[in-house]
C-alpha cells in the first residue's frame, strides 16, 4: 500500500475543498477557442481545469491565443477555473475534468490519497514565482522575521511547506498544524490578503505571484525570492497532470494537447511582453479584472515557462512536507509518465526531460 497524507494535512485540504467553488467555474466562451476540424479519437471535449494565477500562463496564454485549441482541432477545450488545488484534484477524480494545471503539493495529494491511481504528472509548466513580502517598518532582515506573523495561502499548500521548512532550517520551531511557534504562522486566502496587509493581519507573507507584487503595491518589500534558496535557481511551482483513466483512453487526445502546451510555452519565451498581455487578458475574462502595470510587470518577471517537470525539486518539497510533520513519507514511483511529453519534445527539436526516477517505467 502506498502510505498516503497524516490527518494534518488531509483533513484541513479536504475541508478547503468542500468550502471552495465546487468543481470550478466554467471559463466564458471566446472565439479563440472554438474547434474546427475532426475530432482526435471521435472524442468531442477535453475538460481542462486551471487557476486564474500567473503561475498559470501556460493555460492563460494558451487558451486565450488559441494555440492549445488548434493543436486539438474539432476536440473542443471546455475549460474550468479553480481556486484551491484540493478542489482541483477532486474534480480530477470525479471526471469532472480531465486534465489539470496545479501545484506540487495538490498533486503529490491527489497521487497519494489515490493510491497512486488517480493521476500522473505528464509535464512542467512553471517554476518560481514565490516570494517572502514583508512589512519594511516590522522586518528588515531574515533574522528579524523571528517573532512575527507570517501568512500563508493555506495548511500544507506548496508555498507553506517551504516557509514551514525555511523556518526550520533557520533553527526556529513552529507546530505546522496550529502555526504557533517562534514564528507565528497565519493561513490566510491569496484573494484576501492585500486587505489583510493593510488591516495589519500579519507582518510578512510567502507567496506566489500575483499576490507577492500585489503586496508590494500595498508597501511590502520583497525579502528574498525563494528561487534564490533552489540550486540552479528553478523549483517547480505548476505542474500538468491527466487522470490515469483519461491517459489510458485518450493518449492522441494527451498528444495533442502537450504539443499545444510546448508551443505555448516556446511562444512564451519569444513574445515575452506579448505573453503577458494575453495572461493579463485571459485573467481579465476570468475574473472581472485585468492586473494593472505596476502589479503584472513585476510578477511576470520572476516566472519561467517550462515543459520540464523539475521531478527532482517535487521530490525535495515532498521531503519537506515529511520534516514538517505534514505528510507522512510518501511512495511517489510513478508519479510522473513523460513518454508523450518527450515524443512531442522530439518531434520540435527540443531536449528531453526526466522523471528523477519516479516514472511509470
């Protein structure tokens, strides 16, 4: 049996999720994502989940410059938004979408909780994009972070299992499941957080990007980039993930859509400013809102587009998870299956990638 999740970290995911907006909200229709063309697979929809965050901007990107729906032709992409990757996975499980932009933590959940039979990772999509923010006038160097309240997005997220572990690499002791501790850890929800920044909630944050630029907007300064903390400076951040039964039916349909993510992604790195303005579009049709200049051109700046999965770095956040007693250590052989990611890398004259050894193989 695959060990899976401690109560700690399950039971407050699952309740996150119960609490969030259900399986997602469908994303409204636009011209750019109509299908033409044949079916692939006589199949008529791909039901794609994402969250409306710049660490996204492969799914942003992709969606609102169609490249992902031409590589699918008459499949039509029915996409979802979502705001907690626990939602996310749940949605995954029960068919309700097919194929997910997530984080590490969500996913390395969803593998375990399922036995290792819910998902696979088939790709990378993002690296970075986290940062420490914190209040200039309360903390002025790492050292002076002891004491104070720092936020995170939520219990056993990605970016609070990293703060939780920089803290212990620090010396300092913090009970993950309570906060308490040398440092005060608040859980609180990215939309809310510039409110509460302002409101004096607490005195420092890690988190990602848009919500870092967003604080700094408020007066918070950035401590440190936590990419800086990474050998090579890369750490995955989102990931791609499929339902195994999904795979297993539909791999032309997979095919297709990882050869629309690799030219999202190579379009990304050459149209760097032209990328952002369609991310910033998409987040505009969303959600209501587009970001303003002073809030995307910073957050941008700090995300790299990538098709590599970072395996080895999703297995050091697993570790982590385990040293902070938020996961108990997990089985995570098979995790990943990145043969059709590296037949579409090959077939656009582009490196493979590896699975660190947790592949299906």
């Amino acid at each position: 049996m695959r060990r899976t999740l401690t109560a700690a970290l399950v039971l407050p995911l699952l309740a996150f999720a119960a609490t969030s907006c259900g399986y997602g909200s469908q994303a409204k229709d636009d011209t750019q994502n109509v299908a033409k063309g044949k079916p692939i697979d006589d199949l008529s929809e791909v039901k794609v989940g994402y969250f409306p965050n710049l660490t996204h901007g492969t799914a942003l990107v992709g969606l609102e410059k169609g490249i992902l729906q031409k590589e699918l032709g008459g499949t039509q992409i029915t996409p979802s938004t979502f705001n907690a990757g626990p939602a996310q996975i749940e949605a995954l499980v029960s068919k309700s979408i097919d194929i997910g932009f997530i984080g590490p933590s969500p996913a390395i959940n969803g593998y375990t909780k399922s036995a290792g039979k819910g998902l696979r990772i088939i790709s990378g999509a993002a690296s970075g994009g986290v940062k420490l923010v914190v209040n200039p006038d309360k903390i002025q160097s790492k050292d002076d972070v002891k004491g104070k309240t720092i936020a995170t997005p939520q219990l056993g997220n990605t970016q609070d299992v990293a703060f939780l572990n920089w803290v212990s690499e620090q010396g300092w002791k913090v009970d993950a499941q309570s906060g308490k501790g040398d440092v005060s850890v608040v859980r609180t929800d990215n939309k809310i957080m510039p409110d509460a920044y302002r409101s004096g909630s607490f005195d420092g944050a890690w988190v990602p990007e848009p919500t870092a630029s967003k604080l700094v907007d408020e007066g918070a300064k950035v401590l440190f980039d936590e990419k800086d903390l990474w050998p090579d400076e890369q750490f995955v951040i989102t990931n791609i993930v499929v339902s195994q039964s999904f795979l297993k039916e539909h791999p032309k349909v997979v095919e297709a859509f990882l050869r629309g993510t690799v030219k999202t992604n190579a379009w990304i790195a050459k149209n760097s400013d032209a990328a952002k303005a369609a991310a910033n579009d998409r987040l505009a049709r969303d959600s209501g809102k587009a970001l303003p200049a002073k809030v995307i051109d910073p957050a941008w700046k700090s995300i790299e587009f990538t098709d590599d999965p970072l395996a080895a770095t999703l297995d050091t956040q697993a570790q982590h998870a385990v040293k902070a007693g938020l996961l108990k250590k997990p089985d995570l052989g098979g995790i990943y299956d990145l043969k059709l990611l590296n037949q579409v890398l090959r077939h656009e004259s582009q490196p493979g990638v590896y699975d660190s050894g947790l592949g299906t193989d």
